[in-house]
C-alpha cells in the first residue's frame, strides 16, 4: 500500500493484502492496460488517471 503526503486516497497494489482491509475501492485507473475480459462490477473506470488527480 502506498500512501502519498497530502492525498486523500492510498494506492492498494494487486496481491499486496492478506486480510480483508474493510474498505472498498473507489474506481478503477490506467484500465487502458486490462485484459478484455476484466470486469469492474460498475464501478468507474480510467483510462489513465481519474480526472480531478493533480
């Protein structure tokens, strides 16, 4: 997990977590990478960054 000074949000990388952390995400960045056959269960997606990321 990666955390950065002054953000609201942290980056949860895949594979990084043992437990359930009690939060869900939020969206979905950089999908223009995934697989076809990647589902998102509605949840927003990027192709790169989400647009209000400064």
């Amino acid at each position: 997990m990666a955390e950065r000074v002054g953000k609201p949000h942290v980056v949860v990388r895949v594979a990084t977590l043992d437990d359930d952390p009690g939060m869900s995400p939020q969206y979905h960045i950089w999908t223009s990478h995934n697989q076809p056959w990647l589902s998102y269960e509605g949840l927003a997606e990027f192709e790169r960054w989400q647009p209000d990321r400064s």
